[in-house]
C-alpha cells in the first residue's frame, strides 16, 4: 500500500459519511468496498452511490443473480463485485473499456435481450459539485495534497445527485459449448473457442511471458 492510501483514515472515511447524511446501511457497504479497494479511492465511493441506484432502480439485491457492464476498469468494477456480487470470476461482469464513468445492471433472463438501467455521471449535474466536477475532469486544479477532503465531503453529500440514469436493452450472453484442446506449441490445453489458427492465445496475439 503507498503512503498517501493512509491519509484518509477509517474515522475520516466514517465522519466524512456522517457529515452527508449516507444511511447507515450504504456506510457499512462503502467501508466493505473500501477495504477490498485496499483505500476509499473517489472512484469507488462514487460506484458505491451508482450500484446502490442502479439496484434499486432495477427493483433487485445483491441476493438475486446480476449481470454488469462497467464502462471503466478503474475503480468502478469493485462496486460491482463487493455490493452486486457481480464478478469476474463468476463470470457475469463484463468490462468494456470505453473510458466512461458508467454501469448497466440487468437480472438473469433466458431471453435473448433483456431489460437493465445503466446509471452514469451526469456531467451537467456535476456543475453543482465543483471539487468533483475538476476531480472527475483530471484538471490540474484539483490538488490530492490538498484537496482530498474536500473532494470525499462533496462526494457523500452529492450521493445521486450527480448521477443520471436510463432504462436500455443489453443482448443475454449464453454459456458457450466448448471442448478441450491442446496448443501443439506449449503442449497446454485451452477452449477450442479460444484458439488462435493453430496456437494458444498464450502462443500468439496474448503472449504476456518470456520463459526465464
Ligand atoms: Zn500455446
């Protein structure tokens, strides 16, 4: 963990909750996100507020089977996994790197499209926020040594406001039939939908290692 993570302690973290007003119960949630984060990072108290509307827009809990879209991979994905249950390795979250501040969540369905509501950060409501607004802008007038409070209080007493919401269809993903084949280049076996011609991903366009 890097020094600066320490600066916003756990009673900073929780007076911070108390001054905006969060329930109680979102407080205890936005603590377990934090904790998974490793540190109370903006992007992931922002995704708290954004999979606690999605999920009540919805009219669903973290109990029910939930898929996601996240349109970032910074921070925004663990608010899915720790308050959703929506995770990677259960295979029901999906990033697509679009570079927005944006989640869609949608039940299981055995249909071919169903209905879900993707929240993001409405940029015009964000003009009420200022701290945010120049935080989320990455201006070089927002300064962490100095404004890292500020920017956590404006947070929580925002809470939704400066999220927006719509209702949209996203395509359901069935499970793909698969069997098990073996890369002739590293000898490992692989899904045959993942091979690449004759290799492994491993072997071609996703090789990641050099043997040492
Ligand atoms: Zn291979």
């Amino acid at each position: 963990m890097q020094a600066g993570h320490h600066e916003e302690t756990p009673n900073a973290l929780k007076a911070s909750m108390e001054r905006g007003g969060v329930p109680q119960q979102l407080q205890q949630e936005i603590i377990r996100l934090s904790d998974f984060h490793t540190y109370p990072a903006p992007g992931v108290l922002i995704g708290a507020f954004m999979v606690d509307y999605a999920m009540e827009l919805l009219g669903v809990t973290a109990d029910q089977k939930l898929y996601g879209v996240c349109e970032t991979p910074k921070c925004l994905p663990d608010a899915l996994q720790v308050m959703a249950h929506i995770t990677t390795g259960n295979n029901r979250l999906k990033i697509v790197p679009i570079g927005k501040f944006a989640i869609t969540i949608n039940a299981a369905s055995e249909d071919a499209t169903v209905e879900a509501v993707r929240v993001y950060v409405d940029l015009v409501k964000l003009k009420e926020y200022p701290t945010i607004d120049v935080w989320y802008a990455n201006s070089p007038v927002f300064d962490k040594h100095t404004m890292k409070g500020k920017l956590m209080d404006e947070i929580f007493t925002a809470g939704r406001n400066i999220l927006s919401s719509e209702r949209v269809r996203v395509t359901v993903h069935k499970k793909k039939k698969w069997s098990s084949v073996t890369c002739p280049c590293c000898g490992e076996t692989v899904p045959d939908y993942l091979i690449e011609g004759d290799h492994c991903g491993a072997c071609g366009s996703m090789k990641y290692y050099n043997i040492v």
